[in-house]
C-alpha cells in the first residue's frame, strides 16, 4: 500500500531548502543543536501532516542515526511524535500543536531558577569582583523573570478564550 506522492518542482524545493536553512538557523541561534534544528525546520515545512525518516534522510542528508538523536530529543521534550502510516513499517514524525507556548514557559521559568542560585550565592561570597558580577546577574534575571510573569499570563489569557 504506497502513498500517492506528488514531487514538487525545481522552484518550490529551492523555496523549501531556501525556507529550511532560513528557520533551521534560528532555531539554532536560540540553542537548538544543529540536526535537531534541520529536522524540526522540516517537520515544520512538511507539506503533509509529518514525515518519514527516509524522507528526513532524503531531504537533509544525514544518516539514520542522526535522525533517530534527533527524534529522542524531539519526542523527550514533546515537540514531536511518532506515528505510524497505515500500510508502512516506516516511522513518521510529526509535530505537536500548540507546543511553542510550553516551551517558552519552561525557558522563562529558568530565569527564577538562574535569579535564585545568583541569590543564594551571593550570601556565601566575598570577593568583591564576584558579587558585583552576581548582583548584576541577579538584577538582570530578577528584572525578566518579573516581566515575563505578565507576558506568560496574558498569553494563557489569550490563549483560553
């Protein structure tokens, strides 16, 4: 049972390998490691509700492997999941709606937990040097961790109606 596939043309996969680089880079600036980056850049561009990891393969170049450490991270932090095709054997990956707000959360949450840990050690150093290094810290993580509490909450906000 194969799947009826449509082969884009020489344009649209130069726009798609255009877009792919463009969102994989990003992805990379905000800490995404490499690979990870590229897959999930595809997944987001898939024409189709996910891909296949020979399509990954196809599409990016890498090898299986790469493929299979890139989805245990993706599917550990439930950014994607694997299903299964009727018909095939092949995992397929797709990508989890609504999953962008829960990872900025956890990303702003972290700012307590840096703002805390520069607290706390602040109270147990003396070096002159390294506390104005840790006050900034804290202040600067304090200041954000204030501020996104507001943002995070109007986004449930926006988000429940």
């Amino acid at each position: 049972m194969g799947r009826d596939v449509t082969l884009p043309s020489g344009d649209a996969v130069g726009r798609r390998d255009e877009s792919l680089e463009r969102l994989s880079g990003v992805l990379e600036a905000v800490g995404f490691p490499h690979v990870i980056a590229r897959v999930y850049a595809a997944l987001t561009l898939a024409e189709g509700e996910g891909l296949s990891t020979t399509e990954l393969i196809g599409r990016l170049g890498v090898s299986k492997a790469s493929i299979s450490n890139a989805m245990q991270f993706l599917v550990g932090t439930e950014l994607v999941e694997r299903y299964r095709v009727p018909g095939t054997r092949e995992a397929h990956y797709r990508m989890l709606k609504g999953r962008w707000g829960d990872v900025l959360s956890r990303k702003i949450a972290a700012t307590g937990h840096i703002r805390r840990i520069a607290e706390e050690i602040l109270g147990s150093t003396n070096s002159p040097i390294a506390r104005e290094r840790l006050e900034e810290m804290h202040d600067v993580y304090a200041f954000f961790e204030t501020e996104f509490e507001g943002v995070i909450r109007r986004f449930n906000e926006r988000n429940a109606s």
